[in-house]
C-alpha cells in the first residue's frame, strides 16, 4: 500500500472520527475492489459527495424528512 500513484497530496489534515463513523468507512471501503486506505476512502466519498452538491446546489433533490407530531 501507500500513497496513490500519481496524485499529489502535499496538505496534511488530522480530523477526530467516532468508532461508529469508522465502522461505517471502513465496511464502505471493504466493499471497494482496491480496498483503498481509510484516508483514501475519505477521499473518495468527499470527492463523491462535492460533486452530487455541484450538480444539485440547492440540495433539492435531497429527500427531508418529515417529523410526526404527538
């Protein structure tokens, strides 16, 4: 393993995650083909998720949910 071959990533960034957040990464990336590094898989859902917000700004194809009053 290692960094990834012609990407060049000269910022470092340290982030605090829950065990829960993790879980839920690294079930994510172990369903990848390239079982990519947990920094990588970050990434690539980050990467994955802009360009969904870039294509619906206004976020209006996102479903809301609706609380049931009492």
């Amino acid at each position: 393993m290692g960094r990834p071959p012609g990407r060049i990533q000269d910022r470092p960034f340290q982030m605090r995650l829950s065990h829960e957040f993790l879980e839920r990464v690294d079930e994510w990336r172990q369903k990848q083909p390239d079982l990519p590094s947990r920094a990588e898989s970050i990434r690539r859902l980050t990467a994955a998720m802009l360009q969904i917000l870039d294509k619906d700004p206004d976020q209006k194809g996102a479903k809301s949910r609706k609380r049931k009053s009492g």
